[in-house]
C-alpha cells in the first residue's frame, strides 16, 4: 500500500473493514475494521495476482479489503464453531 500512504491506507482500510462487516452481518469494532481491511486488501491482492488480476489506486485498495476482510470474517466464523 506504498502508492496511497499509512493514513490512506488506514482510512481505506477502515472503509473495506465496515462494508464487509456490513455485509457478512459481524458484529466488530473500528479497530478490528481497520485490521481487517489492511491484512484483507494485502491477502486479496495475493490472491487475485494468483490467478493475474492486478488491483491499484484507492477504489482497488477498496475492493481488494472489501473481499479480503470478508474471506477474514469468513475464516474467523470456521475456526470458532469448529
């Protein structure tokens, strides 16, 4: 996340965070949003590169923590009713 900076990141990251948590109905905080919009967009950015799909600028950090944190949510729901 180098070409938006540490407060963009931030902020994006805050974003993709609360519209998973929206849409996969978990019940997290800001910070938790923030975390999980950052290590999101970084793990969906590993993946769709995977497969050749290359994600830049703001509305992609978007994008990529949006699916990123919503795999987190989803991993996180697994491991806790296993």
């Amino acid at each position: 996340m180098e070409q938006i900076g540490w407060i963009g990141a931030i902020i994006i990251g805050g974003l993709a965070g609360w519209f998973a948590e929206m849409f996969m109905k978990s019940n997290q905080g800001v910070l938790m949003n923030i975390l999980l919009g950052i290590v999101g967009s970084a793990l969906a950015n590993v993946l769709l590169g995977l497969v050749g799909v290359i994600l830049t600028g703001w509305l992609g950090y978007l994008i990529a923590g949006f699916i990123g944190a919503c795999i987190l949510i989803a991993i996180g729901r697994m491991l806790r009713s296993s």
